[in-house]
C-alpha cells in the first residue's frame, strides 16, 4: 500500500467517481451504468470499468443516502474500492473526496486511506504458498488550503495501523509460537526499535514483587511466566501518566475447571488485551504522540499439571487480599489484579485502562459487536467512549452497584474470583475494581470484539487489533473537530 498527496496520477491509473444513492454525476460510464441498472451509488457498492482502448478508466464508487454518510461508512466504503481493485488486478487509483455533510475533511481522507488499508491485512505465517496481491497505490487529491492538515491525519492513521496489524499478528499467532516468553521477545523488537522502553522480569523477580495471584495462574504450564512493562513518557510538561494493562494469557485452557475442547480451540487469542496495549505502545510513538503511558502485561498460561492451582484454593495477591479460587477458568482477572494493583502503587499512576478478553457472558450481552465495559470513574469512562467512537470501535457501558459486587463475596476468603454466570461479566469487572486502590479505571472486556468468529464490515475473521485507534485517538487530540 503506498498513497501520495496532490501527486498527479499515472497514465493507466482508475479514477474514483463519488455517487450518493440516486443521485446524478457528469460521467459517460456512470450514465451509461446507470441507465443499464448496474449502479446506483447505494453504500458499498463498486463497478470498476476500463474500455478496450484504455480512455475510461473509473471506479464507480456507491455512497449510499447523503444524510446517512458518517466516518465509520468512509472506512468501509474504500475497503469495498481495495478489495474490488484486488479483484481486478487494478494496481493505482486516484481519488477526490468533496465536502461530505458536516464531515472533518482531515479525517474523512484519513478514513479512506484507513479503508484501504484494512483491504491489505493477512496472516499468512503458515501457510506454504502465500497469496501476493498487486500493491495497490492511492493518489489523494485534496484543495491546497487542507493539504497540509490532511497529510497529517493520513501520516497520523497510516502509522497507528501499523500498530493494528502487530496486534492482530500477535493475537493470530497460536500458543506453541506465541507464549510469555515470545511474547515479550516480540514485545521487546518491535517495541525498542521506535523508543519505548521494555523491561521484561521472569519468575524469581515477579516472586519478589509479591504478585501471588498471578504467579497462582501461572504454576500449571511448563511455559514460564512474564512480566512486561513498557514506558512510553514523552510528555515533559505534564506529570500526568496512564496505565494500560492487558490481559496476557498466551493460552487458555481453563486448567482444572477445564473448557470443552470446541470453547478451547481459540484461546490462544486470550492475550487479545496484551496485544491491544503492545500496538498501542507503538502506534502512539511512531506517531510521537505528546503523553506518558506505562502498559502492563502479566503473561502467563492457564494449563494442567500436577502443580496447577485447583479450584477450591486460597491464594494470596499483591494487594494483600486473599482470594478464594472458586472456578480456576476465571483466572484473567486474577492475573489482572495484580497487574493493576502493581500498576496503581509501584508505577504510581494516576489512571488505568485495562483491555481484557475476560468473559464469555461478555458475547452473550453484545455479541461480536460491542465491547463490554465497567468503570469507577464516569469521566474516564466518558473520554474512552468518546474517542471509541470516532475510532468506530464501539464500547458499550454496564451497569454496577453493590448487589453485583456482592457476587464476589467468598465464604473463606476476603475475595472469590467468580461471581457465577448471570452478570457474569459485571462481576469479572468488579472483581477488578477490588485491586485498582481508587484510582480511576476503566475496564474493558473485548472478549467478544477482540477476535471475530467471521468477517465484519472491514473487519477479518480472527484478530481484529480493537482500541489501539480508540486508545491513540483518546491520548491523541490533534483535530478538536466533533466527528
Ligand atoms: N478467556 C475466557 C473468556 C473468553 C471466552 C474469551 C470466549 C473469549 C471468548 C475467560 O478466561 C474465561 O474462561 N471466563 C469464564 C469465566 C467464568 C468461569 C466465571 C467464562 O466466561 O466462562
Ligand atoms: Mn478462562
Ligand atoms: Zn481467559
């Protein structure tokens, strides 16, 4: 994918023609499609047409009605023109993009290259033949007086994808390649090489941090834990730092309150929170982005063995709370507690976000469509929704009170890590809150969005990267415009 501003095109290049549904453009291969019924501009729709001497070369794109067009519909529009263009061999487009509605021109460009480049993503690690489709080139036109906006915001997505696209690798890469120990090598690689700073500790050091509950998890796999911090402080004028943490469970079979096999077959996606904060880490300073982040991972693995934690122990944590193990495949928010609490009282904080793929009720409440989300701290929460949806990675908000987190309530021990079934996802939440020390947090279970079962919009099948855009558009406030 490579993409030019106010570039002239190549000869042989096809030019983007932009039509809202039922209405008329001046183009000979637009009146002529139109008239055979082929096209009428509905969203989503794309004709690429090329006569035999080469003279029309266009790409009718479909728009759909004027008054429904949004940022999100931009995205999905141009994914539509790469995959057709892929389709068609076609390798070079230019395109044009007028004033749509009340749309920020800046991120209206930028949701089209966006667009484009969702088309591009693959995970083909395994596979022996690879399939190698034309790169596509995109020559933006824009008038002179947002040009230099506009490259900005092209640069500014361009870059954060690339942080997507690390996130849906890690997360696609099954658990024999991609376990703690890899997982922070690959942490550490990518991560170096753009300035953030990586500190990874191994099991004595995380003994000595005294991060039991972690430790707990981690005791039934021969795939020795990780602790990974990452620093990112770039911001000298403000004292202010945020922490994102993420679940990092390499594998998860349930250990002894083992899964079926056909709920296990996945689980090697439940490190979809660590991978989220990793790409974050890097898009935002490939973006060089103006902020101090820390993002905690605890990578462990949830397996059998004569040494794996079983259900009915007590075991201790960081904060000093023990906890009852009521169910050892509720064992995220046990790794999680730690994280945050380490990160509120040994990073000393003054926000946390953690991203978790944390509970099947999650799927059950919002399907693949939303992320679930609960939170002590309404402003906090408001500024993650707010970004979210500008990212087009929508975030949905539970309720909580103190009957939901009464469901953690042990007999023997000051906490129990399962709440049961119903609310299930409320209560994993709570059980968070009960290790974050009042500061403000915001918890968001992408248990159904991290990783999708089928394709959607321009979205892949697997690892989708959800929240690295909503993290950097929240930390990363470049545009002040409202849409
Ligand atoms: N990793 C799972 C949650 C999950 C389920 C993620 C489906 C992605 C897709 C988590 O560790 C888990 O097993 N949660 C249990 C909690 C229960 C035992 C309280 C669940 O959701 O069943
Ligand atoms: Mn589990
Ligand atoms: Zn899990």
């Amino acid at each position: 994918m490579k993409y030019n501003v106010g570039l002239e095109n190549v000869k042989n290049g096809l030019e983007a023609v932009l039509v809202f549904e039922n209405e008329k453009v001046e183009n000979p291969v637009f009146n002529k499609m139109n008239e055979l019924g082929l096209f009428s501009g509905k969203e989503g729709e794309v004709v690429i047409f090329r006569d035999l001497e080469d003279k029309e070369k266009v790409a009718l794109v479909g728009l759909g009605k004027k008054e429904d067009i949004c940022i999100n519909k931009v995205r999905k529009i141009f994914y539509n023109v790469a995959k057709e263009m892929q389709a068609k061999k076609e390798e070079e487009i230019k395109v044009f993009i007028p004033k749509l509605n009340e749309l920020c021109t800046r991120r209206t460009y930028a949701a089209a290259l966006e667009g484009f480049i969702h088309a591009e993503y693959k995970f083909d690690r395994y596979k022996s033949e690879k399939v190698n489709n034309k790169e596509i080139t995109v020559n933006f036109f824009v008038t002179p007086e947002k040009e230099e906006k506009v490259k900005k915001g092209l640069k500014k997505i361009a870059n954060t994808m690339e942080g997507v696209f690390f996130t849906r690798d890690l997360v696609n890469m099954p658990s024999q390649d991609l376990y703690p120990e890899t997982l922070a090598n690959f942490a550490k690689e990518k991560l170096e090489e753009v300035g953030v700073k990586v500190t990874v500790y191994e099991e004595d050091e995380i003994e000595k941090i005294g991060m039991k509950a972690f430790l707990s998890v981690a005791r039934g796999s021969s795939n020795r834990p990780r602790l990974i911090v990452m620093e990112y402080l770039n911001d000298a004028d403000s004292s202010e730092k945020i922490a994102l943490v993420g679940k990092g469970v390499t594998y998860d079979t349930g250990g002894y309150s083992i899964k079926p096999s056909e709920g296990m077959k996945t689980m090697f996606c439940d490190m979809g929170g660590a991978g989220t904060v990793i790409g974050t880490m890097y898009a935002l300073a490939k973006n060089n982005v103006k902020t101090n982040v820390y993002a905690v991972v605890a990578a462990c693995e949830n397996s059998i063995s004569g040494n794996a934690y079983k259900p009915g122990d007590v075991i201790g944590s960081l904060a000093g709370k023990s906890i009852e193990v009521d169910n050892t495949d509720a064992e995220g928010r046990l790794t999680l507690a730690d994280a945050v609490y380490y990160s509120s009282t040994v990073l000393k904080v003054d926000k946390i976000i953690d991203l978790a793929t944390l509970t099947g009720a999650c799927l059950v409440a919002l399907n693949e469509f939303y992320t679930g989300s609960v939170t002590n701290n309404q402003e906090l929460f408001n500024e993650v929704l707010e970004a979210s949806k500008k990212a087009g990675e929508p975030i949905w908000q539970l309720p909580t009170s103190d009957e939901f987190r009464a469901l953690n309530n042990s007999r023997v021990a000051d906490i129990k890590n399962s709440g049961g079934r119903m609310g299930g996802t409320i209560s994993a939440g709570l059980f968070i809150e009960a290790f974050v020390n009042k500061t403000p947090w915001v918890h968001l279970d992408i248990a159904g969005t991290a990783f999708l079962s089928k394709e959607y919009s321009y979205l892949p099948l697997g690892a989708t990267g959800v929240h690295v855009k909503t993290l950097v558009e929240m930390l990363d406030k470049p545009c002040g415009c409202k849409n």
